[in-house]
C-alpha cells in the first residue's frame, strides 16, 4: 500500500505541473584547434534551441546551430567553412539561475566556400550556461566534432577532429 501511494504521489506530482516549450536563440563566437592540420579553428555561430522542460528542472530538445568558420593550418593558407549541425540535447536547469547541457551532434556537416570539400561525421558538446539579466543567459559550451566522411566516402585514415570552445549569448523563452 505504501509502494502504490508513493507511486501515486510521484505520478501526480510530475502531471499536475504543465510542461513548457522552451525557445532559446543564440549567438556567439567559437575558437579551438583542428588535430588533422595542427592548426586553429575561429568564427562565428549561431542557432536555435527548442526542447521541451519537465516540471523537475530537466529539459530535453534539439539543438540547430549554424556556423561561419576559419581554418588556418600551421602549414599556411585560410579555407573559410560554412558549418551545420542537428544536436539531440538533454539539461537542466539548476534554482540558482545556472543552465547545464549535454548535447549529440548526430547530423554534423563542414563545407567549404571556396573548393569541393565537404565533411561529415558526428559531436558532441558540453554546456553551462549563468543567467545574467532576466530574460539573457551567457554561455560557455566545450566542443569536440569528428569527421568519418569526405566528399561521399569514408575516410580510411585517421579522422579529422576539431576540439573547441563556444562562447555565446542566448534568450531563453
């Protein structure tokens, strides 16, 4: 009997509170490093959280985030990237006006302007978020991508990985 009041406690208290639709936009700026070209990666990025909040703080989504990006190899030269990416997204939010996220990039794509190249692979990324105004959130985010294809085909050697950082700032409705 105490099992099924319990039970009917926790069911009554995840239902009698109404589930919200969050819709975070953002901008910011992303600086890290390529391991393929031993060089560095900077540009700017923006996109679109949307993900429903469960009445326990927790929240679950996508992630759509676009990216305007440079790369410069140790070895010299600049190739400018246009980058795309889906995340499934999963976080929190804690009563002390601080956000945590953890997301996977499951669709993830590194085009260049200026010649036929086009990488495709997957990423993940890790987030914190501190609410700065009522309605502002300043972010900082880790990222690690991995390429597995090239132009179509698999790449055989080892795989081009970008490790970087994500400073931004978001609205969160």
């Amino acid at each position: 009997m105490k099992k099924a009041l319990v039970l009917f406690f926790a069911f009554f208290a995840f239902n009698s509170v109404s589930y919200a639709l969050l819709i975070e936009p953002y901008v910011g700026a992303e600086s890290g490093t390529t391991k393929y070209s031993d060089g560095t990666l900077a540009g700017s990025q923006y996109g679109l959280r949307l993900a429903y909040e469960a009445p326990v703080f927790f929240w679950g989504g996508l992630d759509l985030t676009s990216a305007n990006v440079t790369s410069k190899p140790t070895a010299g030269g600049e190739v400018e990237y246009k980058k795309s990416t889906v995340y499934g997204v999963l976080g929190v939010n804690f009563p002390i006006l601080i956000r945590a996220w953890l997301a996977y990039g499951f669709y993830n794509e590194l085009k260049a302007n200026e010649a036929d190249l086009t990488y495709k692979g997957s990423a993940t990324k890790v987030g914190l978020g501190f609410k700065v105004f009522p309605m502002v959130s300043l972010n900082l985010e880790y990222l690690t991508e991995k390429y597995s294809e090239l132009n179509g085909s698999a790449i055989s050697s080892s795989q081009p990985q970008n490790d970087g950082y994500i400073v931004s700032l978001s609205i969160p409705w």
